[in-house]
C-alpha cells in the first residue's frame, strides 16, 4: 500500500492505530531512533533525542496494555544510554542485540564476528584515508559514516569498505550516508521486531503492532508488520509503510496523539456497581 503523504499523515496514522487498538486486546509500537526520535546529525556521538517525543513515549508506556521497543542500528548500550525510558524492549544493531523482560540475548553469529569487525574497523581506521569519514566500532556490527565525506570522494569510501569486507563473515548494507558491516545472517529489523512482539504479547491475546521508522533498514521492518499493524515512514523514499510523516517534529505529533487518544483510556469503573440503571 502506498504511503500516506498528505500534510495529516501523523493524524491519519495515529487515528489509525487508535481506532484498531481500541477493538484487540493492546497495542505494541516499535521506533526507530536515528531520524525518527532524533534528528540526524553529523557525528553519531552528538544524536539526542527530542524531549517532547520522549515524553510522549513515557506517557504511552502508561497507557494500558501498551508496549513500547526501540529498534536501531546503534549498538544496544548506546541506545538504552540515549533512550530512557521506563520499562521499554530495546533491539541494537538492527537485532542483533536484544534486550526484553530484564534479559539481553546476543545472536550467536554477532558474537562470533566480534574479532572480525575489530580488525576489520582497525584497518579502516588505518588506511581509509578520507577526511570526514567515521568509521565506528560497535562491537557485533560496524558503520562508516560519510556523510561528511566530499561527493567525489564517497565511491572511493564505498570501494575501501567492500575490500575491507571481502574474504570475511561480513556483508556490506547500506542507509542513509553510511555503509554497514554485519555478520552474513538472515536477520535485520523485521526479524527483531517479531522476536520482541513473541516476548511483549501475550500469547493468548491480540495486539495491534506498529512500527516508526525513516531509513531503508526499517523497511524490512514495516513488511514484517501482520495485517492490521500499522507502518509509518518518516522523511521520503519508497517505502511499505501505510503512512507518511515529514520528519522527528511529525513523529512527535503522533506519539502524542497516539497516548493520549481516549479510544485508549482505561473506562472508568461504575461508581455503585449495584445501582439500578
């Protein structure tokens, strides 16, 4: 389905969500951090997240029978560092780190890359050779940053990187001006969105899934999303995703409207359950 891109999309989207929520039995939403919850920035160190959305979030996260994941590209630590809020599942680089009920499970390919992308970030480190690159170590995956990188010289990025990577357990992706390194298994965002839905659900009850994000990584997340769940790209590109949003502000905009739909309130009790009437 084509995306959503009138100037209401984050309405339409969180009146979406809203409504299916309010006929099952809770709802799980899934965000992307880099471009979704934080605008991007140059250096990956200097990213924060906008307080506004982060307050959005704690307040669905009281929402009843609500579940709240972060799913991202950043190593896990940084993201639970970045991100605080109160009882939330978490997926860093892109699945491959979990961390849901209190418990953090590694997928046994990432740590059996570890030496591998530790040499592999060194000689880049090395021998790239490009101003403005950045070449970060995140432990179970790697990510080279050019988005300062003058144009003429990002094939020259792209060609090192693939040599780097060629002859080892790793592959190549891409995203928004960064090319990452990741251990060559079938597992990416959509794949983590549905381990962390298995652990969040409750197996007996019928949960309404949706999933924010902005880069050709999400994607594999939002067709992972079964029918009735809800997908919301941010920013332009093609996209399975059910709606459009402009950027971190509109994302914003649909958090909150999403906590403080009243199609979500808990009803309140009668006053006198014995009262006629």
């Amino acid at each position: 389905m084509a995306a959503d891109t009138g100037e209401n999309g984050a309405d339409a989207a969180a009146e979406a969500l809203t409504d299916r929520a309010a006929d099952a039995d809770g709802l799980a939403l899934f965000t992307d951090f880099d471009g979704t919850l934080a605008p991007i920035v140059d250096r990956p160190d200097a990213a924060a997240m906008d307080p506004a959305a982060e307050d959005a979030l704690e307040l669905l996260r009281e929402v009843p029978d609500a579940a709240v994941a972060a799913v991202s590209g950043r190593a896990l630590d940084d993201l639970r560092e970045r991100l605080t809020v109160d009882d939330i599942a978490y997926a860093g680089n892109h699945g491959l780190e979990l961390h849901a009920d209190g418990e953090t499970t590694v997928h046994p390919a990432a740590e059996e890359a570890e030496d591998t992308l530790r040499a592999v970030t060194k000689h880049l480190r090395e021998t790239l050779g490009v101003e403005g690159a950045i070449v970060e170590n995140k432990r179970v995956t790697a990510t080279v940053h050019y988005r300062m990188v003058d144009d003429d010289e990002v094939p020259i990025v792209e060609k090192r990187v693939r040599e780097a990577a060629a002859d080892t357990p790793l592959r190549v992706t891409e995203g928004k001006e960064i090319l990452e390194l990741r251990p060559d298994v079938d597992w990416d965002k959509g794949r983590a969105v549905e381990w962390l839905r298995d652990r969040l659900v409750p197996d007996d009850e019928t949960w309404v899934p949706a999933y924010v994000g902005d880069d050709v990584t999400d994607e594999a997340a939002f067709r992972a999303l079964p029918d009735g769940g809800v997908g919301v790209k941010v920013g332009e590109g093609e996209t399975a995703a059910d709606y459009r949003v402009a950027d971190v502000d509109e994302v914003r905009r649909f958090l909150e409207r999403v906590a403080a739909s009243p199609a979500l309130a808990e009803p309140e009790p009668d006053s006198d359950p014995d009262a006629d009437g």
